[in-house]
C-alpha cells in the first residue's frame, strides 16, 4: 500500500515494518500506522469519495487495509439524521444523529473489524479473535462467517443474552470468562503470543484501531463537508473518541474540508465505569483503573488502553467530558427512542444523557451544531428497558378492546 509507510510508537516514535504488532519493544507504548499524506492528498477527492462505495469503503484511500470482498458486509455509510424532536426537547438547532446502530451486526465495531479481517487475510491469518465488551463478539463472527475464517470470541461471562447470540449465531466459538473485561483482555494478551491468530483488538489493533476513522469523515461529508462544532461520543478503551478527532483532521489537513477543525469533542461515560471520565473531572492526564459495575456493559473496560490519549483528545479540541448516572443510561435510551425513533443500546443511552447534560449547562450552544453518535442497537441489550414493556392485554373482542382503551386514557 502506497499510502501505508509504518508502524510508528506514540511514545518514542521508534518505526516497525507492517506487521501484526502493536506494542513497542522499547518502551512498551502503543503502535499507530504511519500514512503517507503527500500521496493521499494526490489521489484524493470530494469527487472521488462521493462516486466510491456506499460503505465505509468509500474512504479507502485514508485505510491501512484494501477493500478485500471476500471480508466485507457492507459497513459503515450509515445515516446522519438530523434531529427535530430530540433538538427541540433539548432546546439545540442543529443536531444531528450519526446512527450506527444499522450497521451489518448493529454497532459500530463492523467498521473497526471491516479494516482488521481485510488486514488479517492479508497477513495471512485463518482464524480472528478478539476479546470483546459485546459489541465487537458480533461484528468479530460475522465478519469471520463472511470470508470463511475461524473465530474465536472472549467475552466476560456476564453479558447481557443479545450479544452472545449476536455473535453466537454466526458460528463463532463463544468463549465466556468468569471476570471482567479486563480479566478477559489479560488472557487475551496471553493467547495472542501463543495462538497464531488474527486478535483484532490486540495484535492487530493500530489497524483495527483506524477503521474509526470513517466515523470523522462520514460525518463530516454527511454534513456537506464541514466539521460540526461538537461531537459526543461514548468511550470504553477511548480509541473510537480519538479517531474521530484523527479523520476530521485528516480530512481538513488533505483540504476535502476547512481547517483548523474546531469540533469540540465530548466524551461519555457511565458513572459505573468512568476511568477517563474520571480523569477529565480531577484535571489528571493519568488514568485510574476502576473494577467496572454498570449497567452499560459495552462501555465496561476499567482500564482504558486509549485513556490517556482520549485525554489528550479532549484537551486538544477544547471539549469535554461527561459521567451521566446509571439510571440515565436507561433514560438517555428511552429518550432517543421517544423523539427520534431510534432504539439504541446502553452506550447510546449513556451519549444521548450526556448530551442533553451539554445543552442544558450550555456548554453546547443553542445554534451550535452538533452530532451525537449512537453506536450500538437496542435490541441487543433488551435487559435495559425492560420496565417499558406493558402490552395491552385484551381478549378478542371490540368491546375488550375499547374497554381498555378506555382506561388507559382516563
Ligand atoms: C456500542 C459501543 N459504543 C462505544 C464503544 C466504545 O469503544 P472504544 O472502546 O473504542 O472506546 C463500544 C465498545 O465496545 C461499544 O460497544
Ligand atoms: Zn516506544
């Protein structure tokens, strides 16, 4: 790949080859890719990406992998919605809704795992693994199901039926650790030396990692090329808040859209599991691990490998950081649900909180405009909401039916 010179250490800057590595072997810090912009910036155009696919792919020139057909599943290019009812309960005029939970296995990990099975096959590999919050099991087997790779999926063994099923049925091999995700990530670590497997999220993650890219860019191409004035997104590792900060940039730095980009960038987390959150709030740049219990399991990594980089994220665009209740991530949900019609999972309630939380201190302006990110689907985590379930229960006649409908009413 042209575009693709290295791996490069965010600490020490040391480079690697283009392989499946992720942590330096000097000072242990994390591998990013190293593009090569001068030959992105030449080929790149508004043009070009408007007459590219309706996925993801779209953006291709700006990924460490190639489009492979044998892994895709049509992530990514979903829609951005602009708000009505959500903006006018919130008191907000531009507000738009980035919905990722329509992606191919309903949460944004169809991007992330998009750019790391193409990789994975590249490299050569047979099976991919991930240790996974829920979300990434899913996208992790379908992807494998699609290109005929084995898959191993670690997931916490507590996680809420919808997500073991999500991935389940794809075929994957289900492996459910007693512990936390974090536990689960340990032993992940452990196998990824032993097992010559594909671990999206750990051997293969400075790949993996930049598929969040395509969240920036789709944003702002959505919004007719520009950078919206906020972004709130959910964090567990951190990594997607900080991508979406690296596309926007990426695209002003290449011209497709104005720069210096301005967005303020604001990070969610539930009070449950809050170690970046946290951080913001007592002005540390260090991360404290915390033993996660909260009901937004997607979001429940107690020890953010991106931390420290959200961090910086938040600091360089002048954003923020917001810890929403527990109970607010039921209602956050149930809101979106009841003025947009989007049901969307535990982290989404935990974004849309804490947004309503940024108009109602107005750090988001009335005229500001804004995209909030909705990256998972509700139906994977019915346990949430449970208490809305109150069918009307008739026998089959008119008159039950009127009856009830009267009492309802009065
Ligand atoms: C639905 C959803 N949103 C957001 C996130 C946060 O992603 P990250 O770990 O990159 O911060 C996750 C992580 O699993 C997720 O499942
Ligand atoms: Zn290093």
């Amino acid at each position: 790949m042209a575009h693709v010179l290295s791996l490069r250490c965010r600490e020490c800057s040391r480079e690697y080859p283009v392989e499946p590595l992720n942590v330096c072997e000097f000072c242990f810090g994390p591998l990013e890719v190293v593009y090569d912009y001068e030959t992105i910036n030449r080929v790149v155009s508004r043009e070009r990406i408007e007459a590219g696919p309706r996925s993801m792919w779209r953006y291709a020139d700006f990924l460490p992998a190639d489009y492979n057909p044998r892994t895709d599943i049509n992530a990514g290019f979903t829609p951005l919605i602009r708000s009505r009812n959500l903006a006018e309960e919130l008191g907000l005029n531009e507000l738009y809704i980035k919905n990722d939970s329509v992606n191919p296995s309903y949460s944004f990990k169809d991007r992330v795992v998009a750019v790391a099975s193409a990789k994975a096959l590249e490299f050569g590999f047979k099976t991919i693994a991930c240790a996974s919050t829920g979300n990434l099991a899913g996208a992790v087997a379908a992807h494998a199901a699609r290109a005929g790779m084995e898959a191993y999926v670690f997931i916490p063994a507590d996680l809420e039926a919808g997500k073991v099923l999500g991935a389940a049925i794809y075929d994957a091999a289900i492996v459910a650790v007693d512990g936390s995700y974090d536990d689960v990530n340990r032993l992940c670590s452990e196998l990824a030396d032993r097992y010559p497997w594909a671990f999206v999220n750990i051997n293969v993650r400075p790949f993996y990692a930049d598929g969040s890219k395509t969240l920036g860019y789709e944003a702002a191409e959505q919004l007719g090329w520009r950078a919206p004035a906020h972004a709130v997104a959910p964090a567990a590792s951190g990594a997607m808040f900080t991508k979406i900060w690296k596309g926007l940039n990426e695209f002003a730095d290449v011209g497709l859209i104005d720069g210096p980009v301005e967005t303020r960038m604001h990070l969610a987390q539930a009070a449950g599991c809050a170690p970046i959150a946290e951080a913001y709030a007592d002005g540390r740049l260090i991360i404290k691990p915390v033993k996660p219990n909260s009901v937004a399991k997607s979001l429940a990594i107690g020890n953010p490998a991106d931390g420290y980089y959200a961090l910086k994220t938040i600091e360089a665009s002048q954003g923020s950081a917001v810890i929403v209740a527990e109970h607010e991530v039921a209602e956050g949900a149930k809101l979106l649900a009841r003025t947009e019609g989007i049901f969307t999972e535990a982290a989404g309630g935990v974004a849309v909180s804490a947004l309503k939380r940024l108009a109602e201190s107005g750090a988001i302006g009335r005229d500001e405009s804004t995209v909030v990110y909705i990256t998972g689907n509700g139906l994977k985590t019915v346990e949430l909401v449970q208490d809305v379930v109150r069918p009307i229960h008739i026998s089959a006649s008119v008159d039950a039916f009127e009856a009830a409908v009267d009492a309802r009413v009065s």
